[in-house]
C-alpha cells in the first residue's frame, strides 16, 4: 500500500474515531464508568426482580449478592467490613427463607480458615476450622445446647 494511502485512511479512520464518540450517546454503565462511579452494579430478571449485585461495601469493599428468581439472597461474597474482622473474606449461602446457613470464612489474627453451619434460627450448630495456632477444630452444638469439641474431647 503506498504511503499517500495508508495515510488518507488513518486521517478518515480517525476522523471517524472522534466523530462517533462526540455524537453517539455513552451507555450508562460507560457513563458511571467514566465519573468513577463504581458503587455498584445491579442485573435484573424479565419479572424485574434482582438477580444480582456487585459493587462496594459500606467500607468500599467488593462484594457480591446473587439472588433467586424471587429477589431472595442466596449468595453472598465478600468481606467484613468493621471490627477484628476487617477485611478477613467470607462466602455465605441463604436458605430459601433468606437465612444465613452456611458460612466460609477468614477469622482471628492469623485468618484462619472456618466452616459454619448454622440451623434455621441463626445458631452456630457445626463449626470446623483451624484456630490461631494453625490446629484443627471440630465443634458442634448438641440439642441441649452444649459445646463439644470432637477432636479435644
């Protein structure tokens, strides 16, 4: 391709370029995008129920929501956003009643790995981890509401 051609397209490919971003409207996502508005995202099903959430926590954390067909929560992704547990990850599953059930997540100073499981009144029934010197626990809660440890029993 001669140089005189190659630089006529560049010049209208480029003509074109500018032309089409002043006069097309922006998307909003783009729109949001380029205040830097991230708050967050949300998707919707045909009945106009959320199906999802994505966007910062109250501390500007990421977190995800993820919903039933219903608009009921049934994930939730992300991290704590006050305390000793700042920061510290975490995955939780609802029931269909929107209860916490099942809990993964980070904990004390070392971020510990934890598994909770939590029966439908919100009470920690089964909890498995690694406590702050990295050892294995296994705890659960009887139906008279005691404590026991399978491993240091």
């Amino acid at each position: 391709m001669p140089l005189s051609q190659f630089l006529t397209l560049a010049f209208f490919g480029l003509v074109g370029g500018l032309a089409g971003s002043l006069l097309l409207p922006a998307s909003p996502l783009q729109a949001a995008l380029s205040q830097g508005n991230y708050s967050s995202v949300q998707t919707y099903n045909g009945q106009g129920y959320r199906t999802s959430s994505l966007g910062a926590g109250t501390s500007g954390q990421g977190t995800l929501f993820l919903f039933d067909e219903n608009g009921q929560g049934t994930v939730q992704i992300g991290s704590y956003d006050d305390g000793a547990e700042k920061g510290q990850g975490l995955i939780g599953l609802n029931d269909r009643q929107g209860h916490l059930r099942f809990l993964l997540r980070l904990h004390n100073a070392t971020d510990a790995p934890t598994l909770v499981m939590k029966d439908r009144r919100g009470r920690d029934r089964i909890v498995i981890g690694l406590d702050a010197n990295e050892d294995p626990y296994f705890k659960y809660v009887t139906a008279k509401g005691v404590m026991k440890d399978l491993i240091h029993e």
